[in-house]
C-alpha cells in the first residue's frame, strides 16, 4: 500500500485554512474570498470544510488498514465513542468561556457534525464493499435531494422555510440553533449532516484508489478526470438543486469533492514527484495534529474575551493596533495569518517531540 505524502500535505493546509476563515480580526473587515459565500454559490472559503470532510475520511482508510478492523460489537462500540468525544468536545466549545446561557445554547456545530459523520461513515465501511459504499452514497444523496424537496420546490431551498431548519427546531427548539443569520437556523443542521457522510466516504474510496495506484502519474490522471466530472456533474445538479454549503446540498457534496480531487492531484505532482521539502513538510507538520490544533485554536480565541485592555477585549485590541498602521481589512488578515503562523508553530514543536494527540 503507497503512503502518499500529498494526503498529509492537503490536511495541514486544510488546517491552516480552517484557522485563516475563523480568525479574522474583524468580521465587518474581511477579504471576500475569506467568507461564506451569503447562501447560494460556492466561494473558496466553502470548500475548506468539505476538503476536511474528506481528510477525515481519509485519515479513517488508514486507521481501518493498520488494525485491519473488521465489522464487530466492540469495534462499532469504539468507534460510537470516538464519534461522541468529538461531539462533546464541539458542545463544549460552544459552551466555553461560560457566558451562554444553557437555555440558548447552540447544541450543533463543526466538531458535532465530523463526530456523527464519523461514525455514520466509519459503520458504513465496517459493513460494506467499495460497490456497497458507492452504492449508498448515491442513494444517499438522491434520498437527501427529495427530502428538501418534500416540503415544496418553492420552499425547498429558501433560508425559512427549507426542512433541515424545520427538523432541527423541532428536534432541538429555536434557541438551540445558531442566529447568525438573524433567525434559527443551523449550517451544521441534523439532515444536512446526512450528505455530509457521503464527503466522508468520497475520502476514503479515492484515498482508497490513491493507494492502490502504484504509478503517482497514473494517480494525477485518475484524479483530474474524477475531479473534473465530478465538478462538471455538480455544475449540471446546480439547475435542479442549488450549489449551497449552509444546506450541504447534494449538488454541493459532488461540485467540492470534484474540487477536492484536483488539489489532491495538484498536491501528489507537487509532494510525491517534484517533492520540494521546504514547503511541504511545513503542511505536513501543520496536518500531524489536526483536531487538537483546531480545538486549540478555538479556545484560543475565545478566551480573548476574558481578557479586557480598557473597554476592548484583548482580540479586539491587538486588532486595532494592527488598523493603525494598515487598512482595515488588511488588518483584519493580518490578525488571521499571525495566528496561523503561531498554531504552526505549536504544530511543530509537538511534531518535533513527536507527540500525536489523538481521540
């Protein structure tokens, strides 16, 4: 089986892209590629948590190869408890610094979406061939397709009335869901997180095919033309069901993964053939700890608002200095990249002691 060096090289850029979107100085001050895009359409920020998605699932071929897992009680009971680590750890960084009320706390979020899609996915494998897998992923995302539509092609896609919000508030209550777009609803919601498992197993079947591939211009080939049908085929959908990152539409799961592929290509010719050292093993320093360094990263900057300078907290503060000096939104990137440059270096002093922190 080949170890392809271009994985670990996408995970730690992943990771430091990740940390770029979430960390800006001010979020009235940004770059727009830096931001979601609004609801319809794809911008390169909404391909960052697909691509992780995929790393994930990827990762997960790895682990499932060297213990030679096979489908078992106890194997299905480690890997629900892995899964529900995750969650807690996202619940709890929604909890964190203790300001939130628990009757308006927001009970999903990423590091909840990557625990229940890991364990959806990780069974999936467990019990199913390479065709049993594939065969469910389009099932899955035709079956997600009609359920959006179940309610009305008119309110299928709309912020208020689409069915994952009508789901979640009544699984969950309206203050239990994220308000950042002026009314409850959730990017992470409970039906969409059901696409979102098929971007899991997308990783693992191509990391699945990299690895048998034993010629890396033969693995370049493959994955261009995945990459390229599957952005054509998203872009087709994309008439039929929107493009959206919020509702993690089927058409979105298709067009990013198809994306995703063509990195990964990019990525094998310039870690596994041309191999220039000095930028890459940064990236893979970066991607050696990935889910303590993003949960680092979090609690990092929120507790800046435990910190006050006058009547700014301690984040906003650094951020005004910075404006004094540049414009706001350069600024506002500034602020995001210090902080990127210093979780790498986090990365890298726990890479070098060769500590691997994992769930």
């Amino acid at each position: 089986m080949t170890r392809y060096k271009a994985l670990d090289a996408m995970r730690g850029l992943t990771i430091a892209l990740m940390i770029l979107v979430n960390t800006p100085g001010s979020w009235s001050h940004v770059y727009a590629p830096l931001l979601h895009a609004d609801w319809h359409g794809c911008t390169p920020t909404d391909v960052i948590f697909p691509f992780f998605m995929i790393i994930i699932g990827s990762a997960m071929f790895f682990s499932f190869k060297k213990t030679n897992s096979a489908a078992s009680a106890s194997q299905v009971l480690r890997l629900v408890k892995r899964g529900a680590i995750i969650f807690a750890i996202g619940l709890a960084l929604n909890i964190y610094p203790f300001t939130t009320n628990i009757e308006n706390l927001r009970i999903l979020g990423v590091l909840q979406r990557i625990g229940i899609a890991y364990i959806l996915a990780s069974i999936c494998v467990l019990f199913l061939n390479r065709r049993g897998v594939l065969t469910l992923s389009v099932i899955t995302l035709i079956a997600y397709w009609l359920l959006l539509l179940s309610i009305g092609a008119e309110n299928a896609y709309t912020l208020e009335h689409n069915l994952v919000r009508a789901v979640d508030i009544a699984v969950l209550g309206e203050s239990h869901l994220w308000q950042g777009k002026g009314l409850a609803f959730d990017p992470e919601g409970l039906i969409s997180t059901l696409p979102a498992v098929v971007s899991v197993l997308f990783g693992f079947e191509v990391t699945r095919l990299l690895t048998s591939t034993s010629s890396q211009w033969a693995s370049i080939k493959r994955l261009l033309v995945i990459g390229v049908v599957a952005v054509v085929i998203g872009q087709l959908t994309s008439m039929v069901m929107p493009i959206n990152k919020s509702l993690w539409t089927s058409s979105f799961v298709i067009y990013t993964s198809g994306i995703a592929c063509i990195v990964l290509a990019f990525f094998v010719w310039l870690c596994d053939i041309v191999k220039p050292e000095r930028l890459v093993n940064p990236l893979i320093v970066y991607g050696s700890n990935p889910l303590f360094i993003y949960v680092l990263s979090a609690v990092w900057v929120l507790s800046y608002s435990l910190i006050n300078i006058g009547e700014l907290n301690l984040g906003d503060w650094m951020y005004q200095q910075l404006a004094l000096v540049m414009s706001a939104k350069l600024a506002s990137f500034t602020f995001a990249l210090l902080h990127v440059i210093g979780f790498w270096v986090i990365s890298n002093i726990l890479y070098k002691r060769k500590i691997f922190i994992k769930i």
